[in-house]
C-alpha cells in the first residue's frame, strides 16, 4: 500500500512548514490529489489518520481537493479533460491523447495554531 508512504510524505512536509511558522499543532492538512493519480483516497485517508498519531498534526483533518485530469490531444492539437487513461478525446474522438496535468499528488496548504506573542 504505497498510500502509507504517501501520508507520510504528507505529515513530513506538514511539520517542516509548521516549524517554519512556530505552530504548536496543525489542525489542517489540505493537499491536491490529481484524478489521474493512481492514489486510493480511502486508503491515504485512513494512513493518515495512523501516521499523524504522536505528531504535531495529531488532531489534523486532511481535506483533499481533486484537481482535474487534463491531457493534450496529439490529433486535433487542443487541451482537453481527461478523466481516465485510455478515454478518447471529448472534441474529435482521437486516442493519442498525453497527459499534461492531474497526475499529481501535493501538499496545499496546513492550518496551524501558533502561541500568542
């Protein structure tokens, strides 16, 4: 399950941002996850919430937004949506579509709470 990888990856870059800005916990972790991703998101949800135990992302909720997958037809030289590997081209109908956008998976963003100066 390489989602467990993936949460951890997610809750290492978590800390480095909430050092950087002196949190004490995050309360928020918000990453885009492409639909062209091969990630299970129940899977990442569910590493999460084991990872984060013991950090300071302990009581974080992970909000995940699904970018869309995007592709470039090779055919009729346009970008167009591409919801799965293999689908035609939504404006001609071509299958020499490349994938250019949606593959991703990245940390957005972190809610944190700071001590009062």
């Amino acid at each position: 399950m390489h989602e467990v990888s993936l949460a951890e990856g997610i809750i290492d870059a978590v800390e480095r941002a909430a050092e950087g800005a002196g949190a004490t916990a995050v309360t928020e972790a918000r990453v885009a996850v492409g639909e062209l991703s091969t990630v299970e998101l129940e899977a990442l949800r569910f590493a999460f919430d084991s990872v984060k135990k013991g950090t300071i992302a302990n009581g974080a909720r992970l909000v995940i937004d699904r970018p869309e997958g995007r592709g470039w037809c090779m055919d009729c030289g346009k970008e167009v949506p591409l919801h799965r590997y293999g689908d035609a081209c939504p404006l001609c109908g071509g299958y020499r579509i490349v994938a250019t956008g949606g593959r991703d998976l990245k940390v957005v963003d972190i809610r944190a709470t700071t001590p009062d100066k």
